[in-house]
C-alpha cells in the first residue's frame, strides 16, 4: 500500500529564516504534487514535480523530485508571514486507479 | 471560468437525519473525489469516482454513500449510520487519464450537528 509521510508535522520559524519540509512515499511514483491550505479553506495547487530531477520554484518556494530515493522537497527561502499554512504534499496511486495519496500535512508558522 | 462548484458551505444535521453535499465541475474532468478532513488533521478519501456510473470506496467509506449519473455532478449522501458526521468536507476532481495535472478542489462544506 502506498503511504506518504512528511516531516515536520509543524513548524514554526522567524521571518527571514529558510527550512526545509520533507517528503517520502513508499512505492515508486514520477508523480508528485504540492498543495497548500489556509486556515479554513480549500486546497490550492503549488506545485507539481512529473519526473525525477524536476524542480519548480515560484517566489520563495522551491519544490524538487528524487524518484529514486522516494523524496519530494519543499524549500522555504526567507520566510514571510503570508507563508504560514498547511502544506501537503501528494503522489498518483500506481495501482491503475487515479487514487491520489496525500501526506499528513505540515503546519507552517512563520513569526514576524 | 471553470472550476469546482460545493454546496451548501455549511450544513446542520439532526440526530437520525441524511444529509446530501453537491457537488459541481464544468471542467470536463473524468475523475472526481470526496475527502473528508477533521480539524488539525489531513485528508482521508471517502469515495472516489473515474468514470460516470462507476464509483469506488476510499479509506473512510462507512456512511456515506454517493452517485455518478452525470459526469458533471458528485453528490454525497452522509447517512444516519454516520454516528461522528462534523467534519469539512472537500470535492475534488481530476482529467484522470491525463495523468500529470494536479486535482482541483471546491471550497467546502462544513457539517455540524445539531
């Protein structure tokens, strides 16, 4: 069975700081997604890695895939208040069905 | 503009009472999800759908039952069985055989008991 954990489970860190968020998936996959969820709301597309090596950046976020050590990352550079949320990351089931599997989430605070 | 239409944002149930979520696209999406979310926590699927008149049981499916009869539309029942029913509640769907576009969601619905 699939499964897909992240780390930290919560984060909170000052403005300015940089961090990284962690993601691993137990079964091969070349398809990883990022989401992000505010207090109270939906789910809204960040980020979505399709092959090994892929990175993708969009202002202080950097997403990478490393398939073959079963590993997304989410970078933060020089966090800002508006940053804090919840992040999830994601992997297409393999199983033929088009399962999506989602990580516990990683709560994010950033102090000012 | 297309996109994930949830109705009603937020919905009351009485002891021993169903209760139905809707759920709309127009964007020709395949594939559509419910998930339910409890606060703090992440997402667990409940049913899930990739094609009209064909549906499947996720992780949590006990008390809810769904429909497919139109490719635009997923509505979900939540059944008096369902003894722990507050939760918010996210439609999702996705172009299921292009498989390299993230899924979108709606904005909610948010059931409590009365």
């Amino acid at each position: 069975e699939l499964k897909v954990e992240q780390n930290p489970l919560f984060l909170s860190m000052q403005e300015g700081k940089n961090y990284t968020i962690y993601c691993n998936y137990s079964t091969t996959s070349d398809r990883l997604y990022w989401y992000r969820q505010d207090p109270g709301k939906s789910l809204e597309s960040l980020f979505v890695l399709l092959s090994n090596g892929a990175v993708k950046q969009e202002g202080r976020l950097m997403a990478s895939l490393d398939t073959k050590a079963r590993l997304s990352t989410l970078h933060i550079t020089a966090a800002v208040h508006d940053l804090s949320a919840t992040y999830f990351c994601a992997v297409d089931s393999t199983s033929g069905t088009y399962k999506y599997i989602f990580g516990t989430g990683t709560r994010l605070k950033v102090l000012a | 503009d297309g996109g994930i239409t949830q109705s009603p944002k937020y919905l009351f149930r009485k002891e021993g009472q169903n209760v139905t979520l809707s759920c709309e696209q127009n964007l020709n999406h395949d594939a559509m999800y419910w998930y339910r979310q409890d606060p703090g926590q992440g997402l667990r699927l409940i049913y899930y759908s990739q094609i009209v008149n064909d549906f499947q049981k996720g992780d949590i499916a006990e008390g809810y039952s769904v429909s497919r009869e139109k490719k635009e539309s997923f509505p979900l029942t939540v059944t008096s069985a369902q003894k722990n029913p507050t939760a918010f509640y996210l439609c999702a769907s996705s172009a299921g055989r292009v498989r390299n576009q993230p899924q979108h969601f709606g904005d909610g619905t948010r059931l409590s008991i009365l």
